[in-house]
C-alpha cells in the first residue's frame, strides 16, 4: 500500500511551496523538504523486504479494458533508482535553499522540482507501461519549466524549448514501441511483459518495437546523435543541472533500457545499436569536455560520456556487464551531483564559470577545493575511490567482447574514451583550483556556509565510504539490483586489485594519457578552435527553422482563415473517401423492410426540410435564421418522440431552450443582416459540394439503415445488464452515468472549460478595444418596448420557479428508472434561473444568488471525480457505479444508486456552465450602456418613485 503513496507525495508536495513562501525561505524549504523525507521514509520500509528478492506490488484496475491500469511495483531496480531520486532530492532541496538569491522565486521552484520529483518517481515505480508514459511525458513538460526557471535568460527559454523538442519527439516514438511491444506481449503490465522474451524476440515486429522504445531512450539519456539538448540545459540554475544530471531526467532512459533489459537484450540488434551508440557517445563527449571552459558545460558533456558508458555496458548483453552498468550508476550519481554543486558554488562565490578566468581557488576556498578533488579523482577513475571501481570492471568487460575489426578494438576505443575522462577530470582540478591566486577574479571567492557545501560533502563521504568498502556499503544494492535486471542470479563481487590483468593495463594507459593530454591542452585547445566542426546547435536551429517555415507555408496555403474554403476542402475528401470505399466493395442487399410511411412523419419530414431549407435561403437574417434553428431543433425533438426516445427528446428540446435563449440576448450585440461576403460563383460551387455531399451522406444512411450491422449490436448487452449491473432500469441513463460514464465526465468536464473560456475572452474583450467600442456603441438604436422588465413576465416567472425547481428534482430523481437525468434536470433548472434573470435583470438577480458560477463548475466536476474515485475504493474500475435499497418508515422501500452522487456533478456543471454564459453576456450589456435595475421591475405603482397620473 505504500507504494502509491510514495509515488503520490512529491505531487502533493508541490501544492506547499507557492503558499509557505509567504513564511519565510527556510519554512518553505521545509515542507519542500518534507514530502520528500516521507516518502523517502516509505522507502525504506520496504527496502528490507526488496533486499531478501521480494517483489513489492500494488495495483487497481482504472480503464482495464484499454489495459490501463493504476499498477505500481518495487524491485531491486526501481528500489536503486527511487532511492536515487529522492535521496539526491532531498539534498538538492537543501542546497537549492542557500544557492538561489532573495529575487528567485523560490516557491515556484520547488513546486517545479516536486512535479519532476513525481514524474520520475512514478516512472521507476510503475507496472504498466501506460502508466509508465503518462509520467515519462510529465518529466518532459516538468523538466522543460526547470530548465526554463530563469525566463529572463534567452538560453534559458531556448534551452528548455530544445530539451523539450528532442525528449518529446523521442517521448512519441517511444509511445509506438510501447504499444507494439504489449500488442506481441498480450498485456501492458511490465510484470507480464518481462515474461514474455521469446515471444517478443521471435515476432516480426521486435525489431521496429527496438528502434522506437530506443529513440525514447537515447534522447532522454542524451546518446549521440541526441546529445545536444543536455549541455544547453546547463542554462538552468546549478540545483536543477545537478538533480538533472545525476539522478533524474538523463538517467530515465537509462532505467528504461535496464527495465527492459530481460526481454529485449541479448540479440545482434541489441547489441549493434546500443553498445556502439554507447562506445560512440563515451568517446566523442569525453573529448569535446576536454576543449570546454565553461565548468557546468565540461561537467554536462561528462555526464553525456559516462551516459554513453552505461549505454555501452547494458548493450553488451551480458550479466556481468550489467552488474558492471548498475555498479557505475550508483557511482556516477554521487561523484557527478558532488561536481556540480561544487561548480554553482563556485559560480556563487566567484561570480563566474569560466575556467579562464579563476585557477588558484585551492587556498581561498579549501573545502570546495577538498570536495570537488575528492569528487574529480572518483570521475577520473582514480584508486581507490569509487569511479575507479567500476571504470576498471568496464574496462574488463570491453577487453573481452568483439565489436569491429580485430578483438582488441573495442577495449581500444573505450580506453581512448576513459583517457579524455581521466584529463577533463584533472583540469577540472588543476585548472580551476591550482596555480597562483588571480587579482582579477570578479569576485572574491571564498567558501560558502554549510548550507551550500553540506550536500556535496555528504556524496564526497559516500564516494570514498563506497571506494574504500565497495560491497559494505553498495555490494548488497548492486546485487538486487543487477538480480531485477537479468532476472537472474549474478556473481557481485567487488574488489580493487584484478591482477596484471588487461583492464588494468589499459587504466594505467587512460591515467598517463589523460596526465600527458593536460600538459599539452593549451596548444591542443588551439588546434580545436581552428579546426572547423559541425555545430549541433546550429543544425538543430536550422532544422526548426526549416520545419517552421515549411509548417507556416502549409498552413497558410491550406488554412488561409475562410471557414468556407476549409469546409468545402473537408467536404470534397469525404465525399471522395467514401466514393472508392463505395466503389472498391460489394455491397450487400437490404435485409431489413422499410417502415410503412404515415401522414404525421411524412408532415414531420417535410416541415423539417423545407426549415432547412428556408434557413439556407434566409441564412443573412440572422434573427429569422434563429427561429428556424429552433423549427429544425424542435422537429428533431419530435422525430425522437416518435421513435420512443423520450430521453433524447427531453435532453433535445431542453438544450433548444437554453441555446435559443443564449443566441438571442447575444444577437443583441450583432448587426441583424449578415454582409454577402463570396460571389455568385463561389455560392453556386458551395450548393454543389453540398448537395453532393448530403446526398451521399442521404445514401449512406439508409444503406445503414435497411442493411443488418456487419458485428452484433450492444444494445442487447446494454439491455440485459441495465438492471443488474448499473441498478436502474432507464438504459439511456445506465448507459450515461456506468457503462459509458467516462465519456460523460469528459462531456462536462468539456462543458465547464467552455463556460470558462467564454468568460475570460468576454473579459478580456471588454478590457481591449472591443469594451471601449461597447461603451461608445448605441445600445437603444432600435426601438424597445416601454419596459425592459414587464410585470406580468415578473409576476410569470415568480409564479414558475418553484413549480421549475420542482419539476427539476422531479426529473432528477427519476432519471435512473424513467426518462431524466442530471444533464436534463440542470437543463430545466437553467431555464427557469434564466427567466428570472430575463424578468428582472441580471444585476438583480445575481444580487440575490449565494454561489458563485465558477464554484458550481468546480463543485459539480469535483463531485463526480471523488464519485468515480469512489470506485477504486470498492476494487473497481472507475467510475462504476454501485447501488442497493433502503427502508426508511413509514417510507417505503427504494433503491439507491451511486449514479446519483454522480449525476448532482452533471447538474451542477450544467447550470453553472449555461448561468456563467449568461454572466457573460451581462457583462458586455451592461458595458454598452445598458441600465442596472434596482427594482424587480421596471413599472410598479405601489412603489414612491412611480410616476404619478398625467405625468410625462
């Protein structure tokens, strides 16, 4: 159970941060930092049992019909990485206290960390690979407003733009292999599909499953030729670069390849494709860190390489190289967010990463100088420290695996990647901290307080905690882990002396080279500034804006903003669509007799047509056009009368009400003729496509009709488990609520964000230019009767709403068993609050109202979100509903559903959708010169400011 709770807390975490800023920096950091810890703490109550093999499950079933499941599990694997995530987290929050000034935003902040917390949490901890998107594409949207925290710098918006494209374009490719590798696996849940290796290694479609899942992988994790968004995230505040690098976002794709390690390793293709873009990846990063001086650049185009190294290992296939790629992970993640944090400390107190402009910072700034040491020997892979653990395990892994060529070049290429990491790594320390002090630094460098270097000084002692006592402190982790990603038992041991062996040799070659390559970086740095290279950032900007240009020339050559042209574009490719799939088939005879045609729907049908075709004819008059939508809406009303639809007829007839209504007070605003705007011609080719097209579609439809369904209709499923699985006997309204509910939860949901929009673009028309042509618009131009606000409507109206609210209850209540319903009753609700407004003025009205629109929007979707929810609760799948009876004396006996919760959310979003319209549309009226009423109406002789007899 505690696994959705550690997945749910970094979620609720960040609601705290925008609100506990207002009591202070430190209050803030705390309840940051407290989601963090308990979830954390929940994690290691389960450890114990992770540690002895068990695999921790949670699951419930939300839409197990699309094999979307809310499934959580925990084994060695998402124990490592959750540990990871939270671990480095929480000492990142704490580091993100001290590092960021008084002018950055801090709640905004760590609500962005919490969200990305969250995301990748929820990523390392799911079991069904549905689930395991939705939270891959929150750490793209997340990691994109981290990378984007300082808006004010252009790299900072352009660098998060770029991180975005490239991990969402590879977020989508990865989508599709998903979904193809649960197709050939029967299910989506991991636990299943990690069963499944020879089913999914023999099917034709592995391999495009392969590419796809690893085109999400590689651009996550930044492998070539993908590695260029990672160093321009560096544009975020240091915090963010630390938790990005070493534990996070570019270790995602890193999990994911180890997670599916189990089914999809060990064939040539593997192989091929993810040691050699490893191999590349490790070498050429190393290199182009060597020739950086930005210190965050030199440590992002580090990270790219041990990436590449991990990649390289897990493509290797084998068990050992695996416990090898676990090993390292565990390494990588404390040495790495050590460095960075020491590099913002750096940038901090000196005010600068430039490598050219600092050097002799040993003696100013001792304990960032001891730290970062520490920390650069480990990446360097130098004994006996833990970088030096796994770096030599590497490189007895490649020194006996054939890639290309001869047997040796494999160990070859991976010694000229270690030998750049071991020289970036010792100018990090020579050029940065050696040397003489400088008179010219920016500002005087000087250690931090313990706020700021606690944290990396915490992953110091672990780097040499785990360097000293490899399997003490990491042996049994790397186990388990390494066990939940060969789904097998591997041999762990870990140890510094191998012998003579060639891994050794070859470290000694990376350790001399990289010694030697730093002595000579200054004439080397000069031959990499003149030596003419291709610019990854370049490329990509010319990619966009080639793609920009060729979606802007398609765009404005097909949408060129005529609703006409598009219409009949739409119409003509439908029409030629169902033209070949007409002609291309052998379309069965009628099986059905047609219904004999009586008097009434004959009169029916042609009052229906000949309104429509009226309002063709009469469309510029837009008041006449209104009143034939209303005889065409009434008429449909009736056409579902006569079908035995009373339902629909209701839900019809009501909805003709509110929208007539609506469109006539907003016609008000309009002129009453609509301007000719295309010519004869066009007019004539627009009747054409028309007539073509509702012929075909006239054909269509009663081929349908007198033709039996090609599959076995529903309606019979829907009919003999109204009853007995939803509890009411209306089946429109089972259908509504249960077996369809989610469909109407998206309706009102739908329905609500409409209202909204309506009434911010309303109040942000009367805040520009249209309210001031409102306020100098003649609202009295036409001629009005002698009372807005007549009596007897008055008195009408007072005399309805009871009589309205109670037909409404009425139809409410009924809905499960008789035709009804929340959306209708809302509906009948609406038009009776409407007629009051309409009778007396909104102004007075709204004075007499207790709730606000916007809260019986939220109210009523909230309603039915904890209704659905409610379901869970019960072990079943969302939003299904349950119902028993109960006997209250002298009441008899009846039945009560959970529906019901769910339909007072459908009428609550109903009424405050169409009364939050209305407002609307008060709001411009009353910007046009229209009066506020005081009074209930406009003409009462019992009230003292009447006028009296024979006055004017």
């Amino acid at each position: 159970m505690y696994l959705p709770i550690i997945a749910a807390l970094p979620f609720l975490g960040a609601l705290f941060p925008g609100l506990m800023i207002q009591a202070g920096r430190n209050t803030c950091a705390a309840f940051t930092a407290s989601a963090t810890i308990l979830a954390l703490i929940l994690l290691l109550l389960c450890a114990p049992a992770v540690m002895r093999g068990e695999v921790l499950t949670f699951g419930i079933d939300w839409l197990p019909s699309l094999g979307l499941n809310v499934n959580f599990m925990l084994d060695g694997l998402g124990l490592l990485f959750a540990g990871l995530i939270l671990g480095i987290g929480l000492l990142i929050i704490l580091y993100a206290r001290f590092y960021l000034s008084r002018e950055d935003p801090m709640g905004q902040f760590y609500t962005y960390l919490l969200l990305f917390q969250g995301a990748m949490v929820g990523i390392v901890l799911s079991d069904n690979i549905l689930l395991l998107l939705v939270f891959w594409e929150l750490t793209s949207l997340s990691s994109f407003l981290l990378i984007g925290y300082w808006k004010h710098l252009p790299e900072g918006r352009q660098g998060a733009r770029m991180a975005l494209t490239v991990t969402g374009l590879g977020g989508l490719a990865m989508i599709g292999g998903m979904l193809i590798l649960g197709n050939i696996a029967g299910s989506y849940d991991l636990s299943v599909i990690l069963t499944q290796k020879e089913a999914i290694q023999a099917s034709p479609l592995y391999l495009p499953a392969l590419i796809l899942i690893l085109l999400g992988c590689f651009t996550k994790s930044a492998q070539f030729p993908f590695h260029f968004w990672l160093p321009h995230a560096m544009a975020a505040p240091t915090p963010v670069s630390a938790y990005l690098h070493s534990a996070t976002m570019v270790k995602a794709g890193l999990f994911l390849m180890a997670r599916m390690w189990p089914v999809l390793a060990g064939t040539p293709e593997w192989f091929w494709i993810v040691a050699s873009t490893g191999l590349i990846t490790m070498v050429m990063a190393a290199k182009i860190a060597l020739f950086k001086d930005d210190l965050k650049a030199l440590l992002a185009f580090s990270t790219v390489s041990h990436l590449g190294l991990i990649t390289m290992l897990l493509g290797l296939g084998t068990k050992a190289a695996a416990v090898v790629a676990v090993f390292h992970i565990i390494n990588h993640a404390t040495f790495k967010a050590a460095l960075f944090m020491t590099a913002g400390i750096i940038d901090h107190e000196a005010h600068t990463r430039d490598i050219k402009r600092l050097g002799g910072l040993r003696h100013l700034m001792p304990i960032t100088f001891t730290i970062a040491t520490i920390a650069a020997l480990s990446m360097a892979g130098i004994p006996p420290l833990n970088g030096f653990l796994s770096k030599e395990m590497m490189l007895e892994e490649v020194a006996h695996t054939h890639w290309i060529g001869p047997h040796w070049l494999m160990g070859a290429v991976a010694t000229l990647g270690a030998l750049f990491s071991v020289a970036y790594s010792f100018r990090y320390i020579a050029h940065v901290f050696l040397g003489k002090e400088r008179s010219d630094y920016p500002a005087k460098p000087h250690d931090p307080g313990f706020g700021m270097w606690a944290a990396p000084a915490f992953l110091t002692v672990l780097v040499i905690l785990i360097g000293f006592m490899p399997m003490t402190f990491a042996g049994d982790l790397v186990k388990v882990t390494a066990q939940a990603v060969t789904q097998a038992d591997p041999y762990v041991k870990i140890y510094h002396w191998h012998g003579l062996v060639p891994a050794f040799w070859m470290s000694v070659i990376a350790v001399l080279g990289g010694a030697l390559l730093l002595t000579l970086h200054a004439p080397l740095m000069r031959m990499w500034n003149a030596t003419p290279r291709p610019e990854a950032k370049v490329m990509f900007d010319a990619v966009t804006r080639a793609a920009t240009s060729l979606s802007n020339a398609l765009t404005d050559g097909i949408h060129n903003g005529a609703l006409t042209r598009n219409a009949a574009v739409f119409a003509i490719a439908v029409i030629a669509a169902g033209a070949l799939a007409w002609s291309g088939g052998n379309a069965l005879g009628p099986t059905r007799e047609a219904l004999p045609i009586t008097i009434i729907p004959a009169i029916g049908w042609l009052l229906l047509v000949l309104a429509t075709i009226c309002l063709v004819a009469f469309h510029r008059n837009r008041f006449l056009a209104l009143v034939l939508m209303g005889i065409v809406g009434l008429m449909v009303s009736l056409g579902f009368v006569y079908f035995s639809a009373p339902d629909l007829a209701l839900t019809q007839i009501s909805v003709e009400v509110v929208t007539i209504i609506l469109l006539l007070l907003a016609l008000n605003f309009l002129p009453r003729e609509t301007p000719a705007e295309s010519s004869p011609a066009r007019r004539l080719r627009d009747a054409g496509i028309a007539i073509v097209g509702g012929v075909a579609v006239t054909g269509l439809t009663y081929a349908i009709l007198v033709r039996d369904f090609a599959q076995e209709s529903i309606s019979a499923f829907h009919l003999a488990n109204s009853y007995k699985g939803g509890g009411g006997t209306n089946v429109v309204n089972v259908i509504l609520v249960d077996f369809r509910g989610f469909d109407t939860y998206g309706e009102i949901i739908v329905l609500g964000i409409a209202a909204l929009v309506i009434y911010a673009l309303t109040e942000t028309v009367l805040k520009g230019p249209g309210g001031r042509w409102l306020a100098n618009w003649d609202a009295h131009r036409y001629a009005e009767a002698g009372d807005r606000h007549p009596l007897m409507m008055v008195v009408a109206t007072r005399v309805m709403m009871p009589i309205a609210l109670m037909v409404g209850a009425f139809i409410f209540l009924r809905g499960h068993n008789e035709p009804g319903g929340g959306f209708i009753a809302g509906l009948i609700v609406a038009i009776a609050f409407l007629m009051q407004y309409m009778a007396s003025g909104f102004a007075w009205a709204e004075d007499r109202q207790r709730v606000t629109y916007h809260a019986t929007i939220g109210f009523g979707v909230l309603i039915a979100s904890v209704t659905g929810i409610g379901a869970w609760l019960n072990g079943r799948p969302f939003l299904t509903s349950d119902y028993g009876y109960l006997h209250f004396p002298p009441i008899e006996e009846f039945e009560w559903a959970t529906a019901m919760a769910f339909d007072v959310g459908v009428f609550l979003t109903v009424v405050g959708a169409v009364m939050l319209a209305l407002n609307s549309l008060s709001s411009m009226a009353r910007r046009s010169g229209e009066t506020v009423n005081v009074f209930p109406m406009d003409i009462n002789p019992a009230r003292e400011d009447a006028p009296k007899e024979g006055e004017a």
